[in-house]
C-alpha cells in the first residue's frame, strides 16, 4: 500500500482506495465537509493531510469528545426536566 503523503493532492479515486470506501461514501463525506476538497476543472482534489486528518485517532478523540459534550447536556436536560 503506498504511504499517504500530507503535501500532495489525490483525487477520489485515490482517496477512495486508502480508505477503502464506497463511491457513495466518499461523495458523502465531501458533501458534508467531513473532507475538505478543491473542485478543479468539475473534480475533487483533496490534500493528503485531509486523508490523514480522518484516520487520526486525533480526530477520534475529538468526536468522542463532542459525543461526551452532547450526552451530558441531554442527561442534564432530562434530570431538569
């Protein structure tokens, strides 16, 4: 498997093939900005740290972070009420 490079740009494509996800999927996550991507010449391009960023246990730590956050205002919330 080659090494994702955070300095270079990938296509879809590529993108796609080190995750190892779906065409739906990738579409999906562009539309919803959990990738951030360049449209050039009506194509995606994505830079390699974007890739990376979503494979980060960095980013998971965050998410996880943000479900704690959302919890416990919702438990809160329902012990107020």
């Amino acid at each position: 498997m080659a090494e994702i490079k955070p300095n270079e740009i990938y296509t879809t494509e590529e993108a796609r093939s080190f995750l190892k996800v779906s065409e739906s999927t990738i579409k999906r996550l562009l539309k919803k900005g959990i990738i951030k991507a360049y449209k050039v010449g009506g194509q995606y391009r994505i830079w390699g740290s974007e890739i990376l960023l979503l494979v980060s246990p960095k980013l998971e730590k965050r998410v996880y972070e943000a479900y704690r956050k959302l919890r416990d205002k919702a438990e809160k919330t329902i012990r107020d009420w």
